[in-house]
C-alpha cells in the first residue's frame, strides 16, 4: 500500500471509501511518505513551546501522534490524543510516551470530560467531520475559558484545483471521502459555539516544500499550485467566561 506525496488529482471512476477504511490501509506507511502539505503546516505553524508548557492539551484527529510528539517535548501537564482509526492510534502508541492518552473516540463525541482541556489542536481532520457544528461544539465543551483551538487543513480552494485525498491499495487509487467546508463555514459553526478567530493563515508552498515534490518526481504538480493557497491554519479562542 503507498499513498499519495500529495492530493491527488481525481482518477476517472476512481472508488470512494470512507476515513476509516482509508487510514487502516494508510497507518503503517503515513508516517514515511513525505507530504508536502504536512512540511507546509509544520514550516508555518506559529506554536511556541509556551503555548503547551503546564497545559491540558487534547489532539483531535492525532492519527500516528505527529503533533503529539511535538507537544510532549513543549511539557504539558497532560496530553490526550483522539482519533477514529485503531490502526492509526496502533502508530502513534508506538511513537508517543507512555504519559500521552490515546482514545479512540469521533473528534465531535470525544467522551473526554467537560472543561478538561486549554489547548486543542486538530490538524488536517476537520474535513473528514460530517457534522462541523457538532465539532465545533465538542471543541467548546472541552476548553476550558480563554483556551485555544488551532485547526488546520487542506484549503478549502483545493478542489478548485483539482486536487482529490487519494491512497493506494494494492495499486488501485481510492478516493477518500471528505466534506467541502469553506473556510466561511468553518468560521461561522466556531463562532456559533462562542469562539473568536484570533488568527487565520493560508500559506502557499515554498522553495522547502517544492523540493519535496522534485524528489517525488512531481514538480509539474508544484507548478500547477505554485502561489496559491494550499492549507490553513486558524488559531480560535474561547469566551473569558
Ligand atoms: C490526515 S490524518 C491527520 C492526522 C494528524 N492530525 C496529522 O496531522 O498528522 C486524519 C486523521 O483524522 C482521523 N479522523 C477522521 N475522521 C475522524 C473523526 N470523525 N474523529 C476522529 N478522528 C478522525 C483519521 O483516522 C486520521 O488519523
């Protein structure tokens, strides 16, 4: 099984499956594909060890632990990741301290208690979620007040693009099925459960990204994209009280 370096362009009559099927198939190989989007979030992400240090933190959507093992080293004083797929969770307990809580939950319905974190984050998962006021409501039940949320993902223009969530199994291309949420409802679910948007980005590939496209020897794919939004990034916060 490979997956694709990035989005891949819809294949004629390409097989749609769902998240779970996807990632049982995607786990064991995520973590050693480089994806240029991922890089891209990670170049940009304005996080600061500060941000986690002595703080309830709570990774929805964590899958193999890839910000999970980044915040551990930020000191909080707990962290909690949340995904839907054993077989990625089966990835990040092999990565992750044995400190770090792993659950396999829905991100909208995490079962974790009211008020328990400061920080969440929920990166590249927003676009699997089928109901969006229900995760925005969970992310307000979970924070406790003046917490943070940071949610990135694939931008929304990226169907514009052409560009698909794709993997491979046994050389077959699946379609992975997403929702189209613009980057305006995304704002609006967050801002109905009480949230401020403190901070959005929405950055382009660069020269680190590109390189990673030539060594996959896609650069024409570069190309086609180049200057254009990619991914967001949105910082949101809780009410004072
Ligand atoms: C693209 S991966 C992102 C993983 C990780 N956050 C990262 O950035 O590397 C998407 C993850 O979201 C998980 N996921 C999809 N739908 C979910 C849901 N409704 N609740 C929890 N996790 C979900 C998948 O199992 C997968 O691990």
């Amino acid at each position: 099984m490979t997956s694709t370096a990035t989005q891949g362009k819809r294949g004629i009559g390409a097989k749609l499956i769902d998240s779970d099927e996807a990632y049982r198939h995607w786990a064991p190989t995520y973590d050693s594909t480089a994806n240029p989007l991922l890089a891209l979030e990670q170049r940009i992400a304005p996080l600061a060890k500060g941000m986690f240090q002595g703080k309830d933190v709570v990774d929805l959507g964590c899958g193999t632990g890839r910000w999970l093992s980044r915040i551990e080293a930020c000191a909080p004083q707990s962290l909690t990741g949340v995904d839907s797929s054993e077989a990625m969770l089966r990835q990040a307990a092999q990565r992750c301290q044995t400190a770090t809580r792993l659950k396999q939950a829905d991100c909208a319905a995490s079962e974790l208690p009211d008020r328990s974190a400061d920080c969440i984050v929920a990166s590249f998962v927003v676009s699997y979620v089928t109901d969006l006021q229900a995760f925005a409501g969970e992310a307000a039940r979970l924070l406790r007040p003046n917490g943070s949320i940071f949610v990135s993902d694939v931008h929304p223009h990226g169907r514009s693009y052409g560009w698909r969530r794709t993997v491979k199994i046994a050389a077959e291309s699946f379609e992975i099925a997403t929702e189209d949420y613009t980057l305006q409802q995304l704002i609006a679910a967050m801002r109905e459960e009480g949230f401020l948007l403190t901070e959005l980005i929405e950055p382009c590939f660069g020269p680190q990204e590109r390189e990673i496209f030539r060594r996959a020897g896609k650069s024409a794919a570069y190309n086609d994209v180049e200057a254009k939004p990619v991914i967001y990034w949105a910082h949101f916060t809780s009410a004072s009280e």
